[in-house]
C-alpha cells in the first residue's frame, strides 16, 4: 500500500499536534490505518464511503485517540484506490476539543474532494509518506524524515 498526503493534510495535523489535546493524532494515523492491512481499510472505506465507487472509494473514517473512542475522536477524509494499491489523505477534523467539529457540510467535503481529485490528476502537492523502522513515525519516502516534527 502506499499512502500520500497533501500538503493542506500535513498542515491541518501540524496545527492539532501543536494542542495538548491533540498529541495522539499522529499514532492515531498510525494505529488504525498505516498499522492494519489494506483489506481491512478497504473495508471500513466501504461502510462510510461518500460515493459509489467500489474500486476507488471516497471514504470518510473514524480513528481512535489514545484515551477516546472512535465516536468521539479524528474523522479522516480519504480517496482509496484499491486497484494500484494507493491511499490519498484529504483532511482530518477532530470530533471534540478546541478544533472539534460534529460533521462538514456536504459543501465542504465536495470541496476538499475536488481539490484532491485535481491534485492526483496534475501528479503536484501530494508527498508520498511511510512508517519509520520503528513503525512509531510517519516520514517521507523520498528523505525518511519525520513529516510531522
């Protein structure tokens, strides 16, 4: 599997690392996508995707914090294509907390998706990433440094 952020992905996680509350965000990454095999992503995909697409699911998921529950912490918008294997990280919101929202409007989410879907297409803004050694870590494959510092 490989995985790709967009350059607006990175910064929205930098900015919720930067609170107290947020520390987990990255393992949270970590534990429930980067960490469990691609059939199971896929098909958490499958259950809250956002279009109909079996083979390149829009989906938006739950990850866990630390000390929360999935119902209560990081809701991720993803693009999967399941055909080359390829994960495409859009945007990520926290459910509680000082950057906590319950929901994006369906405006909103066909806004971030689009942005997406345009920067796949022209190959520009997206950074390849992968778990360190340790697997404790994500950095970017081409410099395997930390992406979030």
């Amino acid at each position: 599997m490989q995985f790709y952020f967009q350059k607006s992905f990175i910064k929205e996680v930098k900015k919720l690392l930067k609170k107290t509350s947020y520390k987990d965000c990255e393992e949270a990454i970590i534990k429930d996508i980067f960490i469990v095999s691609s059939d199971e992503v896929f098909e958490n995909c499958s259950s809250t995707r956002l279009n109909a697409s079996k083979e390149n699911p829009i989906a938006k998921l739950r990850i866990s914090g630390k000390e929360k529950g999935k119902s209560s912490s990081y809701r991720l918008y993803l693009l999967a294509l399941k055909v080359k294997e390829k994960m495409y990280f859009a945007y990520i919101h926290p459910k509680t907390g000082v950057y906590g929202k319950e929901s994006l409007s369906s405006k909103e989410r066909k806004n971030i998706i689009k942005k997406l879907i345009e920067e796949i297409k022209k190959d520009e803004g997206l950074s390849e990433v992968s778990l360190n050694e340790a697997k404790d870590k994500i950095v970017y494959v081409d410099s395997k440094k930390p992406v979030f510092k």
